[in-house]
C-alpha cells in the first residue's frame, strides 16, 4: 500500500494487517507515504513494514517514522535480528520461500523471535511474483508458530483456502492478484473476496 485514497479505501474492509514495502527495487516502494493517513488508521489495524536484507538501523528508524506495528523480514534475515526486533515489541513475521520440495526444519531455529512465519513462492525477486506453490505442501510443516500463506493467492482461491485443514494456518497475504497496477488494490475485488474467506466455518460441510 502507498496511495491515500487507496490505503483508507482498503482500511474500510477491516484487514488485520496493511503492508508497506520498503525495498526500494521493488514495483510496489511505499516511500515516502503519508503519515498523517498511516495515524488516522484504526488501532485494530496494523501496520507492517515490508524489508529485504536491510539493516537493523534502517529498519528502526522506519518504524519510528511511520508508527508501524510490525516487520516483516523478506530476506536472509538472521534469528538475531529477528529476535532484537521481537525484543523490541514489534510484530515480527519472517517469510521463507517455497519450491517444489521444502525442509522446514529451517524455520526451528526462527521459533520464539517471530510472532508468524510466511511461506511464499520462491522466485528470483522478492515476493509478488504472483505464482503459487504447491499448497500441500504445508502438510508437512509441524512447528510451533503459525503461518501465513502468500504467493499468487487470487480471487477464485477462496474454497480451496477454506478447505486448508492445519493447526498453525493464521491468515493469508493478499497481493499482486488483487492489484489495478502494482501498489493499488483493487477495492471491489478485495471486498467481495474477504467475504466470501469469511463464511462460517462449516458451509463448505453444508451444515
């Protein structure tokens, strides 16, 4: 998110989290954004920044600026840095990429520094390529944080999301599949898609 308009037209839907990509190679740099409509959005909302093998300093003196609630760390970012962010109160999400087959005996070492873990397609950048894994995959995760899932989540996704059956899934990262051009969403299709995720938890059993 960076556009005003677009950053409170998404706020209306009531999402837990917002992010702001702060690497500067991607499509989707916040900066600079708007401070005064990051402060007017509701509490129930928090606001995450977006980083990719950056600094610890760079980070902090970000979220000072803005205010944010949380990181999420989308490089090599080591257990240390993510436990002094932890330490310092901030939500910490670390996101490991997924191929065809994945160990996720890496993500032990992250458990107790990070709040949730995001498993995304791997590619050659950063995030928002727009493709998915292999989501059977996640069967095989037994850890002990709970997880978001990203990568190429869309609009038609939404049975087989509610159908995902696992302990530790906490919620879904909505991007470049519910994007006008990258950095503006799409407000009709996110509203008519959270909806829609947001059926009772046994319509799919017909009861």
């Amino acid at each position: 998110m960076r556009i005003p308009e677009n950053i409170a037209a998404v706020a209306a839907l009531k999402p837990d989290f917002m992010g702001f990509i702060f690497y500067p190679k991607s499509p989707r740099f916040a900066e600079p954004l708007d401070i005064s409509v990051l402060n007017s959005l509701p509490k129930s909302i928090k606001k995450i920044g977006v980083f990719v093998n950056e600094d610890l300093d760079n980070i902090l003196t970000i979220v000072y600026k803005y205010k944010l609630d949380g990181v999420q760390l989308h490089g090599a970012e080591l257990v240390e840095m993510c436990r002094e962010l932890h330490e310092t109160g901030l939500i910490v999400i670390k996101a490991f990429p997924i191929a065809d087959a994945y160990n996720f005996k890496v993500t032990k070492a992250y458990e107790g520094v990070c709040d949730y873990f995001l498993f995304d397609t791997k590619t050659d950048a950063y995030g928002g390529s727009g493709i998915k894994f292999n989501w059977n995959i996640l069967n095989e995760y037994k850890g002990k944080n709970p997880f978001l899932l990203s990568g190429g989540v869309a609009a038609d996704d939404a049975e087989a999301i509610l159908k995902i059956d696992h302990p530790k899934f906490a919620g879904i990262d909505l991007n470049s599949k519910f994007e006008v051009s990258p950095g503006l969403k799409n407000v009709e299709m996110l509203k008519e898609f959270i909806t829609e995720i947001k059926l009772p938890p046994n319509f799919l059993k017909g009861e």
